[in-house]
C-alpha cells in the first residue's frame, strides 16, 4: 500500500511541541530502539502507526536516515522568526535582561519539558523596528512572566496585550488571546536549539574568562575555586542537560 508522507529534512520543519514529547518518550525507554524508530516517525511525519505498519521496511529505514540528518544539522543563534504571521525578537540587550528575565530563563532553559517557557522569556513580540540587517534595531514587549498573554489578533503586524481592558491596542477590539509560552510550542526547533547553544557557547566563554582572569591575580587557590564552582552550578547543569540531549537525539535515530 502506497502511503504519503511528509519528511522533515531541516530543523525549522519541526515544531518544539514535537520535539518535547518525542524527547520525553525517548527519556522513559532508553532502550527500545525499534520502539523510537516508530514513534520517531509518527511524530514528526505526522502519520499513525497504523498507516507505519504499511511502509516498506527498505523505505523505513531511509525515512530513518533522514530524520537521522535533520537531527544532525547544526542549529543556528537567530535573533529573529517569525511564527503565525507575528515576528519574534530575541532580547536585544542581555546587559539589560531584568532579574526577572535571568532566573526564569536559568530555571526553564536546561529542561526539555519547560523549553517553551524558555523561549517566551528569550522571544517576544517585536513591537519597533528601524534598519535592516546587521544596521536593524528592534524592541519587544516587556516581559511579565512565561504565562503572559499575547494577542492574536491577525490584522495587525505587531500584537499586544493589556490586561485590564483584555483589549488590542493596535486594532481596538476584544481579541483572542493566548500564553505565549504556549504559543512558543509551535516555535520551530532549530531557533529553539540555536538559543540553547548560544547560552552553552555564552556560559563557557564567561567560565574562561572567569578563570583566566582568577590565573591572571593569582588568586586560583582552593578557596576560590570553591567558590567559582558553587556559582557556576548552573551552567554545569545546562551543559551537562544540552549533551545529553544530542547524545540521546542522535543514539535513538541511528
């Protein structure tokens, strides 16, 4: 039997939903290689085991081998997509992200399961723009928390939410709003990877620089030492989360 079906062969084609409950059943069995093959491409072909069962094994397998590529592929930092019509922006400035902004993003980025949260802290509606490329400008909404809402309203090209009136400032009307850390389940994979990666590159750098500069005022004893260890636990964990999640992508997709 013939069966049609669409293969992802970049990142961008993969939503981050999928990507988290492909991970989470990856996570409770390890083991079940077959068992991942299948889920593997129900989930990202968008196809029911039932229609699988009718592949050919020889097609299978080269649906395997290119879900195995695209996990492969090696995600690039954007600071901008769009999704639903709406453009996001990355924080323009970290030296300007908000205590707020830090712990939640410490909090959400190294779990597979909170990445959504994640990425509406780092993501949020463009709402100024000036420039083009490398000269472009931009700002975004302010932050209020990875549960804040964000208007849907689809006449206007940047969206914003008030919640006393529950009103569009750009349209006037009573809109159809949404989470935007539920919003951001539908973000493709590749800028969710791609921000993860940035902050993995960001964190070993500062943990260089951090004890370059210690070696540098000859101040690498034991004591200082303890102390760099015990601020820099969270990068650790973030590395640490961010391995075994490629270790884990590529092992169940060979």
């Amino acid at each position: 039997m013939k069966v049609d079906l669409k293969i992802p062969d970049t990142l961008g084609e993969i939503t981050l939903k999928d990507y988290q409950k492909y991970m989470k059943i990856v996570e409770d069995n390890e083991d079940a290689d077959e068992f991942l093959n299948l889920k593997a491409v129900e989930i990202f072909c968008h196809i029911k085991i039932k229609k699988i069962n009718d592949i050919k094994r020889k097609d299978f397998t080269d649906i395997i081998e290119i879900l195995n590529k695209t996990f492969n592929e090696e995600p690039e930092h954007k600071l901008t997509f769009f999704l639903n019509e709406i453009e996001y922006g990355f924080i323009p400035c970290l030296d300007d992200m908000s205590i707020g902004e830090f712990i939640d993003l410490s909090k959400y980025i190294a779990e597979i399961e909170n990445l959504h949260r994640a990425m509406a802290v780092m993501y949020r509606p463009i709402t100024f723009s000036k420039g083009k490329g490398r000269n472009r400008m931009y700002l975004i909404e302010k932050y209020k928390g990875s549960k804040q809402l964000s208007c849907l309203c689809e006449r206007e090209k940047y969206r914003w939410y008030e919640s006393l009136f529950n009103r569009c400032f750009k349209c006037r009307k009573k809109m159809k709003s949404a989470m935007l850390c539920d919003i951001m389940k539908s973000a493709p994979v590749n800028v969710v990877l791609g921000s993860q990666v940035f902050f993995w590159n960001l964190s070993n750098e500062l943990l260089r620089f951090t004890m370059g500069f210690l070696q540098e005022k000859g101040q690498t004893n034991s004591h200082a030492k303890r102390i760099l260890e015990e601020n820099t636990d969270g990068i650790r964990a973030f590395t640490q989360s961010l391995e075994e999640i490629c270790y884990s992508l590529r092992i169940s997709l060979n």
